[in-house]
C-alpha cells in the first residue's frame, strides 16, 4: 500500500500578529513545519506533499528537502480546497494521511496506530477535550458509531455539548477521496470547503470509520496563537528532558533547561539550571555545564567542566578543559585538552594548546598557541589592523605578563617571557625576556583639568 501524505501549512496564521508565516514561528529553536515534517518522513510514505499559502513563499524557501514536493493554494478556501490542490501528486498513492503543520507534537508513534487500525476504513484522530470551544464535534448515533463532524460555527446548541472534537488528522483510501473532494460544498458558515464533511459522504457510502486517539491529548493542539505556542514550548521541552534523564543525564531543573536542537551526551553528565543547547551539540563522559550556560554547535570532550554564565558556540573543547565563569569561546576555536579559560575571557578563530591558562580578562582571536602557555591577566591579540585579520602565534611554554598587547602578525618564541604591560608589535625570541615600555615620567605641575562651574 502506497501512503502519500498531505501537509497542509497554508494558514496565514493572522493572530499571530506576525509578518513571518505562521509555520515558521519556531519551536524549541525548529519551524513549527520542521517537526510535522520530520514525523511525516519517519512513515517512510511514497510521496509528502506539502500546501503553502499565496505570499508563503518563505515557508518553500525554508526547506531544502528532495523527499518533500510542494503545491500552492493561492486562495484560502478552506482544508478540504487546500487539498484538493494536492491530490494531483498523489494520484498513484493508495491511502492519504492528512497532516497539519501547526499541529507540531503529533507523535510518530500514534499516526502509526491510525495507520495500522485503519484497514479499508476511514481513519479518524479524535481528542476529548473539558473545553472543546472552536473545535468541531464528532456527532455519533446511539451505538457510538461516528456519523459526521461538525463545525464548532455550524453546530446547534446541543451539538455543542459534545467534547469529543475532531484534530483534522485523517487516513483516506486516495480513490474515496479524490471522489468526496468532488462533492465538497462552500454552503457553512465559513464560506469554506470543509474536508470534514468527507465524513458524513463515508458513513453515507457504508465505509467505517475507525477513530483513535493520541497518545497525549497535548500532540493535538495547534497554534494559533503566541500563547499556545508558548504553551507548547514548554511541553516538548519537559519530553527532551524526560527523554535525557531517562538516559543518565542529571537536570538540576529539568524545568529550567532548553533543547534547541540536538543534544548527544557520555554518562554522568550533568547540566545546571538555565542550560540552553542550540544547534548540534556533544557532550563527553563526566562533563558538567555551569548554570546559565549557552552551547551552540559545540562538541566538548570527556571530562570538561564548563563553569557558570559562559556562551560557547561552533567550538570544540578537548578533555578535561575548564571554562568559566563569565567565558566566551566563539566559532572557529579548538582547545586542544587540559587548558584553563577563566573569567572574562574572550577566544575567537584560535588554537589552544594542551595545558595552557588564560584565566583573566582577556582577548585572544586567530591565535595558535601551543602547549604549557600562561596568559596573563588583561593581554590581547591586537588581529584587526581595521581592514585585515592577522594571526598571532605564541609558541609552546611561552610567558606573556599581564596587559600585554601582541600585535598581529607577531610571533611569540618557545619559553619566551614577554614583560607586563608590554606592546610587541615584532617577533619575540625564544627562552629571551622581551619588554617594550615607554619611560616612566612623572610631569610635576600638572594638573587634572576640572569643568568650569
């Protein structure tokens, strides 16, 4: 059996109150489409098609995907019009799954189940809900037996007493529905053509309709707002973190820790409150990350400890490194192991070698530094000559006193002592101190100038 399935993500999504369309509003750092697609791909289907919305050419933009194809629908005319404008894709599919793209937590698990429950029946995901307002309702006859969904705009008094509402997912056998899709009317409330009238069309042509529901009643809500999104937020967030502790990793607060990509962890780590993991992250056995922490594309060896307030992003962090607090690593870095970057520090497009300090309220940017250095206190790589970047290279073992400034491309010798305080604008010799120091004057007389009152 051939599943082609649908994605409808042509919303305009007005009560978002955004210019940006409302399938690319992002969570837990993906569009809100991203997560709808990448269940959909883990059915393996024979073809994903997914409808935008006239102006939604950013949403085709945002995804450079060749499993995906793409329809638009110019005119907001309704789901069952939206896809209408699919099913020429999917003429050689048997079975169509119909899928939302603000309905971002819908598990792969619990489509799977419509689709192996369904058989030649129409398959049907329903919820129950205290408060089902604005959601259409699943009209039943005295056996249970499903005989149509109505609209929460069209229904009566007592049709709204149900809460057993309608998620708009779906599985059709593909003939039945191109055929019901025919006889789609506009005659509602909305103006629109609904695709849950198809339901009423197969109870009327003696096909079953099987009904299942979610695992959680949370993988039906969708966004229609910034609140909702919000809400959701926080509820994928809580299931990574589950799903992390679950495998050995201690959360200080599982409550106060976000995933924004993808986290893969060794044992006995452990994350601090506020952690924030964006992009590709990877953690080593035995690492622990300081609270406030902000990892993006970072890949951190076996026992490294990442101290307090610290943002390191496109690094990578040899073993049983230091960092922190109040550190910043940005992209291009490698600590080669064992070094200690400490308050303060800033490190850009930079090799440190194993062993090395640099503990104190420093600049070092397109420097490769060897093994065994000490960066004193206050020293900077001057690499911006105000058009072009240069490289500093300070050699194994070297000393570099406190508020020193190298001034790129300078090279620093091996066991090489520059003196505190020192400009080094050429290349300093191995195992030599070298100073460079104006004269020391006092100016007696002077005084400090003083404003005018």
């Amino acid at each position: 059996m051939k599943l082609g399935i649908v994605i409808l993500a042509a919303g305009q999504g007005t009560r978002m109150k955004s210019s940006l369309p409302k399938v690319l509003h992002s969570l837990a750092g993906r569009p809100l489409l991203a997560h709808v697609v990448e269940t959909a791909l883990s059915l393996q289907p024979e073809k994903t098609v997914v409808v935008y919305g006239h102006g939604g050419e950013k949403v085709r933009e945002a995804f450079d995907h060749p499993e995906l194809f793409w329809v638009e629908q110019s005119e907001q005319l309704g789901t069952g019009h939206a896809v209408q404008q699919a099913m020429p894709m999917l003429q050689e599919m048997d079975r169509i799954l119909v899928l939302y793209g603000d309905v971002p937590l819908i598990r792969r698990e619990s489509l799977q189940s419509l689709i192996d429950n369904s058989g030649s029946a129409v398959g049907l995901m329903t919820v129950n809900l205290d408060d089902p307002s604005g959601y259409g309702r699943i009209q039943r006859d005295r056996e249970g037996t499903v005989q149509c969904i109505v609209e929460h705009k069209d229904a009566s008094e007592q049709q709204l007493t149900v809460c057993e509402i309608n998620t708009g997912i779906m599985l059709v056998d593909a003939g039945r529905l191109h055929h019901w899709l025919q006889e789609l009317s506009p005659k509602n409330a909305q103006g629109e053509y609904y695709l849950t009238d198809i339901i009423a069309m197969a109870v009327r042509d003696g096909i079953d309709i099987h009904v299942t529901q979610p695992g959680d009643i949370v993988e039906a809500e969708g966004v229609n707002d910034r609140l909702q999104l919000a809400s959701l937020e926080r509820v994928l967030q809580r299931w990574q973190a589950e799903a992390l502790m679950h495998d050995g990793v201690t959360l200080m607060d599982p409550a106060r820790f976000d995933l924004r990509g993808s986290l893969i962890t060794g044992t006995d780590v452990t994350l601090d409150v506020n952690v924030i993991i964006e992009g590709q992250v990877e953690l080593g056995n035995g690492v622990s990350v300081g609270a406030n922490t902000v990892l993006r594309n970072v890949r951190v060896a076996d026992n490294v400890r990442i101290r307090e307030n610290c943002v390191i992003e496109e690094a990578v962090i040899g073993a049983e490194s230091i960092i922190g607090p109040f550190s910043r690593i940005r992209p291009g870095t490698e600590l080669i192991g064992g070094v200690h970057v400490g308050n303060f520090v800033e490190i850009k497009n930079s090799t440190i070698g194993l062993g090395s300090k640099i503990n104190h309220l420093s600049y070092i940017g397109d420097t490769r530094m060897g093994g065994g250095v000490n960066i004193g206190a206050g020293t900077i790589t001057c690499n911006y000559d105000g058009a072009y970047k240069h490289q500093t290279i300070i050699e194994d073992h070297a000393f570099i006193g406190s508020n020193a400034a190298l001034v790129a491309p300078v090279c620093v010798g091996k066991k090489a002592t520059i003196g505190a305080g020192s400009v080094i604008v050429k290349d300093a010799p191995a195992d030599e101190l070298t100073v460079s120091r104006s004269k020391q004057l006092t100016i007696k007389g002077w005084r400090r100038p003083k404003k005018e009152t």
